[in-house]
C-alpha cells in the first residue's frame, strides 16, 4: 500500500514516510488522556506531528465509550502562563 506524500502545511517541508512514536495527549471533558508509543509523522522542521485520522477517531470513540485499556486519565492541569519556556 502507498501513500501519498504531503508536505507540511505549517512550513511545506516534505514529510518523511516513515512513521516515529510519539507521545499523544487529548484533552477530553476536563481530564487529560495520555496515550504512549503513538504511531505519527513528525515534521523534520518545524516539529509538526501528524496523526493517523481514523486512529484518532478511534481513541475518542474509546473516551467516550470509557473502554480504554492502557491509557490513563489524570485531572486536567492548567500550566501558568509564567511557567511556560526556558
Ligand atoms: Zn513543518
């Protein structure tokens, strides 16, 4: 199976095909998702991640459905805007 290649849409740079694992957290109903080992393409520039869009569907679906298995929740957190950067 091919795919086709598309450059990244926040600096055009091209995509590589292979795909790293990254770490992906999603923000659903006031708590936070981790999600570890998650398959993306990570833009070689500038850092951009991009997802698989079904997988992603998929994820929700299971926050939703509380079915996750693996993957836990903690409370949200909110970082001071103070304490962002080095
Ligand atoms: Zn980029």
């Amino acid at each position: 199976m091919t795919e086709r290649t598309y450059p990244c849409e926040f600096c055009d740079t091209t995509l590589e095909q292979e795909e790293k694992r990254v770490t992906l957290t999603l923000n659903r109903g006031g708590k936070l998702y981790v999600f570890e080992d998650v398959p993306a393409r990570v833009c070689p520039n500038c850092g951009h991640r991009y997802y698989n869009g079904p997988m992603i569907t998929h994820l929700e679906q299971m926050i939703r459905e509380n079915t996750l298995h693996g993957a836990k929740p903690i409370e949200a957190y909110k970082i001071p805007y103070e304490a962002v950067g080095s």
